[in-house]
C-alpha cells in the first residue's frame, strides 16, 4: 500500500475509534484502494497552530490538533461528515423527540464561524440552525458586520433539539462535539464566535461566568475564538446588545472588517 495512503487511513480508523467505534467492515463489491486511490483530492493536512492568549485559562484546547480530513473540497469533506454522523442515536435525544439532526450551514470557507447551543423548534423543523426569532438577530448581527449569512458558517454544539428547549447535558455535548470540531477543521474559519454559555464552556473547557469569558481572544486548536451572549439570551436582555455589540467590533478588527453605513429604514 501506497505510504501517503497508508497514513490516511490510520489517521481516519484513529479518529473513530476516539468515537467508540472498533469494528470495520469491508464492502466486497469494491476495491477500497483503488477507490481511495483513484480521488485525487485525498491529501493530508497539516497540523494547525496559533498563538494562545489566554493560555493560563484554556490550556486544554491550546494544544494544536492534527486534521483528520483528507479532503481538499470542503464542501466535499462536510458532505462526508455528514454522511458520518448518520441518523444519529449515540446519545438519548434521538428518543426525546428531535425531528431531525440540524448539522451545519453557510459557507464552507468562511472566515468566520459562529456556534451556538442547540436547535430549537424551528430548528428542528426546518433542519437549519438559527432560523427562528434568534436567528432573525443573528442575521442582522451578520449584516452590522458588514456580511451575508451565506458569507459565514453557523453550527451548534450539539445537532438535535433537546427536550422543551432545555440546556444541552454534559454527556450530550461530549458525543455530539466531535463532529463539530470536525467542520471547524474542514471550514478552517480565522475566527469563531461562540455564542453563549455552553458553546464558549464546551470550545473551551472553563468553567467561568460570561462576564469574565468575554472580551478576550481563546485560541482553539489554532484558530481564534471569541465569546459572546447569546441571540436568544439578547431577546430576553435586549440590554447586552451594546456588549455583544462591542464583542462583534473586535472581531471585525480581527477580520479587517468595516461596518457598513447606516441606512434611515
């Protein structure tokens, strides 16, 4: 077997079995080297780094992370993910009245990447995040900054709805975040926005309130990671819109953003 192909492999029968996953089966009706082979896009990544800001508090998650996805198409590499991820019951939501699995949406080379909690109910019917009332102020948040929807990416820590819209558990968002971290590895964003507690706890593995996580820059495996409140918490404390504002400014400057001008509408 080709030495390239060979790494590729091992590489990808490491990752499942970080999933739980040890038993493989062959398909008899194709050749899965020649198959592997014949796809010029299968190449390996090379590790991501970048500078830790605040190392002392996030020293899980500074370490850099070796990519997994072989594929030069993002598009292509999310697709496969998905596949992946399936009809999903590795936890006890896929019994608890999810409708369907709301995986991810937006531009898979976005520059920016912004991750929320959970789908709620609009979520779970459309199968899109972020497309009810808190998504609605997230789309103009995206256009105060002076981008389209489909300019970013939008996912959450986990992808089916939790019962009666309550917070995501702690085994939830451990069995769901591996495939998460697997479409910020294939996107490759310069910034992600954590929006709320349980996006910001989970990236970044801090236990701390948000008054203390935001305003700094996190580095997760090498990409830079802000927090920020969450859409449907400014619905309910339309006061943090100033904060949030402020949060979103630090970003543009990271990004080189300009706002645009304000229209009389």
């Amino acid at each position: 077997m080709d030495p390239e192909l060979r790494r590729i492999l091992e590489e990808r029968v490491r990752y499942y079995n970080e999933l739980g996953i040890y038993d493989f089966y062959r398909r008899p009706a194709t050749d899965p080297v020649s198959t592997y082979t014949a796809d010029p896009g299968l190449i390996a990544a090379a590790p991501a780094s970048g500078d830790v800001d605040k190392s002392a508090r996030a020293t899980r998650v500074s370490q850099p992370a070796q990519s997994r996805e072989p594929f030069v198409d993002p598009t292509a590499a999310l697709r496969l993910i998905r596949e992946d991820l399936g009809d999903c019951t590795r936890c006890p939501l896929h019994k608890q009245g999810r409708k369907q699995i709301v995986f991810g949406v937006g531009n898979p080379r976005a520059d920016l990447m912004f991750i929320g909690e959970a789908p709620g109910a609009d979520e779970d019917i459309q199968g899109e995040p972020f497309v009810g009332r808190a998504g609605q102020l997230l789309n103009n948040m995206i256009k105060a900054m002076g981008l389209r929807r489909e300019d970013v990416y939008i996912a959450n820590i986990i992808k089916c709805r939790p019962p009666g819209n309550r917070t995501p558990e702690r085994e939830e968002c451990e069995t769901c975040s591996p495939f998460l971290f697997r479409q910020i590895e294939v996107v490759k964003p310069k910034a992600i926005v954590a929006l709320g507690a349980v996006a910001a706890k989970t990236l970044l593995a801090i236990n701390a309130p948000m008054t203390e996580l935001r305003g700094h820059w996190y580095d997760f495996r090498g990409t830079r990671l802000a927090v920020t409140y969450h859409p449907a918490f400014l619905l309910r404390d339309p006061r943090q819109k100033k904060e949030t504002w402020k949060d979103l400014q630090m970003v543009m400057k990271e990004l080189g953003l300009v706002a645009p001008p304000r229209t009389s509408e």
